[in-house]
C-alpha cells in the first residue's frame, strides 16, 4: 500500500538533493540550464524511488542501493567530459548514494514515514 506522506517527504527531499548537487557542480562555473534541469530531476527520482518502493530491508541499506541505481544513469553522462571522466563518473555515484542515504534518513528516521 502506498504510503502518500512517505512519497512526499522522499520526494521533497529528493528535490532538494537535486538543488545541492546542482549548486556543488555549478561551483566551478555557469552549467546550461538543461544540465540544471537534469541534476534535478535525477536527484529527485531517487527521492520518488525511495518514496515509492516496498523492499523490505534496513532504511540505511535501502537509500544507500537506491541512490546507487538511480544514479547511474547520470554517471555514464560524466563520459561525455572530455579528461574528466572517471571523476565524474564514480564522483556521481558516490553523491548519488550519500543523497539516497539522507533522503531515506530524513524521510524515515526524522519524519517518521517508514516502509509499512
């Protein structure tokens, strides 16, 4: 049964995953807008993901696998860098799976939106 608050929550945290990593990977300079809108959707699907999903498994264990797989997409987009790669390939996953773990922290642990 799908839980609306746990979706919500997830989600808005996903969002603001998304606002981060954006301004992180802005940090060097101006990016397009369409990158902008990537990053944000992306970190935002993770949010969606967790909110959405009915594994049962551990909270920390399921935002850390959630981050991981909805950030793959995204990684394989660092292969479009030239020189830069790797770095943004493996840079991307890594942030994917700590967004996924705070965004299950805060859903979960803080807000009290658990699995049911």
């Amino acid at each position: 049964m799908l839980n609306k608050k746990r979706l919500l929550i997830a989600t808005i945290f996903g969002v603001i995953s998304g606002f981060v990593c954006w301004g992180l990977a802005s940090s060097e300079g101006p990016t397009p807008w369409y990158f902008a809108i990537s990053t944000i959707l992306s970190r935002a699907l993770i949010g969606f993901a967790i909110g959405i999903s009915v594994f049962k498994m551990k909270w920390w264990l399921h935002g850390i696998i959630m981050g991981f797989i909805f950030s793959l997409p995204m990684a394989f987009q660092g292969f479009y860098v030239p020189g830069k790669e790797m770095m943004i390939f493996f840079g991307s996953l890594i942030m994917g799976i700590i967004y996924g773990f705070f965004i299950e922290l805060f859903t979960t642990v803080v807000f009290k939106a658990g699995a049911k």
